[in-house]
C-alpha cells in the first residue's frame, strides 16, 4: 500500500468518525490510523496477530471493569500451587473475606492456590479473575469461572497491565517466580512514576519468614549496595493477619485520593483540606526530600480537565526522582485524625 492510498484512506476515516457522536474521536482517529500505517510496512503475520490479539483483550477486559470503575480493587498474587490445607491458603480466603465485606474488590489470576483463595474467600460477588491461557495450566477456578467478572488473555503483558491499572492495591503471599514477577514490577513502576503509590501488602502465615528473609534480601543486596534509593523500603509492608491488613488499606486511603504529575509538579488529590499551617510544616519536613512550594486548592479551583474536580489539592514541586519519597509523605498526611 503507497503512500497516497493511506493518505486517502485517513481522510475517509476522519469524515466516517465525524457522522458519530461520542468521546474521544481524536484518540480514536489515531489508533485507527496507526493500523492502517502498519498495512506500509512489511511485518510478518505473527506480527500483525499480536496486535490484533492484544486489542481484542484489552477491549474485552476494559468492558469487563467498566461499570466498577469507582469501587476501590486489590490484586491479589501468590502460588498456584498452594493447597487448600496451606495456612497461607486459609490467609488468603480471610483476607479476601474481610476486605470484600468492607467494601473493596478483589482481582486475581483466577488460576488455583492463592488465586483460587481469593475468589473463594470473596462474598457478595465483589471479585475478578484475570486468567492466563497455558498450554499446561490454568483453567479458571470454580469459583469465578462462570462469573461474568472474568477476562481471559493469551498474553501476559496484557494481564499484566490489567492487574496494574485496574486496582489500588496489592497483596502477596506466597509464591513462585510469578508472585516475585509481579511484585518487582510493581515496585519497578512505582519507583519510575510509571504507576501512582498505592498500598503493597506482602503477606504470610504468622511465624512464616518467607517475606521477612525476602526484605532482608531487598536490603541486604539492593539497598546497602545503592542499587536502590532509601525511600524505595517504603513502598513495602510485611504483615501476617487479615486486620492488618485491612487497616493498611484504610490508613493509605484515609485523605489520600490518588495523584497525577504535571511538568515538575505532583498534584496530590486529597479528601481533607490542609490549613496553612500545615502547609508550612510540610515545606520544612520534606525539605530534604526535595519536595518544595507546598500550595493547596479548594475542589473545582485548580484542574479544569481532571477527571476527580471534587477533591482538595496539594500541589508541590517535584523533582520526579525517588517517588518511594512520597510514601512518607501520604503517611503524614493521613495522620490527622478523620473529621
């Protein structure tokens, strides 16, 4: 295909896409257009049937999460191979239980062992599966198997990034080379700004030392030897009993909302409002942090396109460097007791 013929081509997508009525056509113009761009080039099919997979599942999911898009969700990782006699198994139900019952979602694999735990100890239809298709392995559990929450993908990038963008929270038992998979990427993309702070809860049965020896690990060979930052262990908490965790998950979300960053500034959405005072302790606490210029902003006076206009906002400068950093600073500001 020359080069006219996709000109001509992009002209009659744009007057198609002008006779409908909806959100976004620009965005949607250009993912169109970058598809026929690839008819220019000479890809093989296995190429072409990446893409076009990769659409389908991301289309599908998306449908799948659409209406509970305001409901806060947590991920939760761990072995497939984890019996249901395993105490980290029955850890792992209680978990889902509690959390589910106050409120949260739940997401896991859908696979078995802790995955199956999950679904299992969900209640009121509050949990997902995002299932990965194996030669070998899995199909989904009987407990979200004919759930119309569940979202099945042959590729594990996409899985992946389902388990990221749809949720607030993580928690790991557990597990193999997959829970570790998970749980270095999601420190990875928090770390790079790739991903917003959220709460990454790493769970076992008490007197089990499989997470305790595994941030001895993290500390012994990444943070003494400077292949991470000191800011970075914040992201990390170990815990051994579902009250735990659900506190964890209340006292992360008590007035933080969520955040978004601006050129060299973070805007901190916020369920409370900060006084002046305040403001002027932040400038002095996270001086050394190289957090600076604290200012804050009624809801509906800051950002006119944000998609969250209700919130309170603090707005400071931000050297977009050690985002581990900015867990010290939602701890601070969610110590003040709830009005």
């Amino acid at each position: 295909m020359d080069q006219e013929s996709n000109v001509y081509r992009e002209k009659l997508l744009t007057v198609y896409l002008a006779s409908f009525d909806f959100k976004y056509k620009n965005e949607v113009h250009d993912m169109v257009v970058s598809i026929i761009r690839l008819a220019s080039h000479n890809f093989e099919l296995a190429d072409l049937n990446i893409i076009r997979q990769s659409i389908k599942e991301l289309r599908k999911s998306y449908k799948v999460f659409a209406p509970y898009r305001d409901t806060r969700k947590v991920s939760i990782f761990g072995s497939a191979r984890c019996e249901e006699s395993n105490l980290n198994y029955q850890l792992a139900m209680r978990v889902a239980k509690k959390i589910t019952e106050l409120g949260y979602m739940v997401i896991t694999g859908a696979g078995g062992g802790i995955m199956e735990a999950g679904n299992r100890g969900s209640v009121l239809n509050r949990d997902f599966g995002v299932n990965i298709d194996l030669p070998m392995e899995q199909d989904a559990n009987d407990y979200i198997k004919h759930s119309n929450k569940l979202a099945s993908f042959k590729y594990f990038f996409n899985r992946k990034l389902i388990f990221v963008k749809e949720s607030d929270a993580a928690i790991f038992f557990p597990g193999g080379f997959g829970t570790h998979d998970e749980a270095f990427e999601l420190l990875t993309l928090i770390q790079t700004g790739r991903c917003a702070p959220r709460p990454l809860l790493f769970m076992n049965y008490p007197k089990s030392t499989y997470w305790t020896e595994w941030f001895a690990f993290v500390r012994s060979e990444l943070l003494d030897k400077n292949y991470i930052s000191s800011g970075d262990m914040n992201m990390v908490k170990i815990l051994n009993n579902e009250d735990d965790c659900v506190e964890e998950l209340h006292r992360f979300y008590r007035h933080y909302h969520s955040i978004r960053y601006i050129d060299n500034q973070a805007i901190m959405r916020l369920n409370r409002a900060v006084d002046d005072e305040e403001l002027k302790q932040l400038e002095v606490e996270f001086e050394p942090l190289n957090f600076h210029s604290f200012r804050y902003y009624e809801p509906f006076k800051f950002e006119a396109d944000d998609i969250y206009p209700d919130r309170h906002r603090l707005v400071f400068d931000f050297s977009k460097h050690n985002y581990g950093d900015l867990y010290a600073l939602i701890e601070v500001l969610n110590q003040k007791p709830t009005m």
